[in-house]
C-alpha cells in the first residue's frame, strides 16, 4: 500500500473555510474517484508559520499503479480547483509513502 501526502500551508484568515471545503467537497470528490481506501486529514499543531496553519491530507491506495492512474486521470482537475479557488492564498507539495508497517485494520 501507499500513502499519497499533500501538505497544504494556507493563510490564516482562510482556513477555516478551506478545511470545510475540503472535507464537504475535495476530499468527497477524491475519495468518489474509487482510487484510494480511505484519507486522513490532520493539522500541525507546532509549527513556525505565525499568519498560516498547515494541513495534511493522506490518502491511502492499493498500489503504486492505482496512485498513477489517478495522478493521471483525476488529479489534474481536482488540482486546478483547489488552484483557482485558493489562488495566491496557498502553497503545497506532495510525497508519496510506501506503507511497511501498521496497526490499523486495513
């Protein structure tokens, strides 16, 4: 399995409102893609960013080979979304993750 990271530092003002679009709309609209098994978003509690908060989002997939079909098939719209919604307002990177050890019931 692995873990599709996207680490999104937003400005302060907007994240609230942000985090409420992801989990109402975003993230339903990934997880609808059927390419991944569940998700995980958290927020830094300790970080040194006085006028952002900092987001993850993890999303787990089966394979590499489903991480690549989505990549190619449904990221590119859904990254231009949260671009254009939050332009200017935002910055991200994404890491992917091979899990090789866990204690969750998967």
């Amino acid at each position: 399995m692995v873990v599709y990271n996207v680490t999104i530092t937003i400005d302060k003002p907007l994240a609230d409102g942000w985090k409420k679009w992801m989990t109402e709309s975003h993230i339903p609209d990934v997880m609808s893609t059927g390419m991944f098994l569940s998700y995980r978003l958290s927020r830094l509690l300790d970080h040194e960013h006085e006028d952002a908060e900092i987001f993850t989002t993890q999303y787990l997939a089966k394979d590499m080979a489903t991480l690549l079909r989505y990549n190619r098939d449904f990221a590119p719209a859904l990254q231009k979304e949260h671009a254009e919604r939050f332009a200017g307002r935002y910055s991200a990177f994404r890491t992917v993750m091979e899990v090789v050890d866990h204690n969750e019931k998967m």
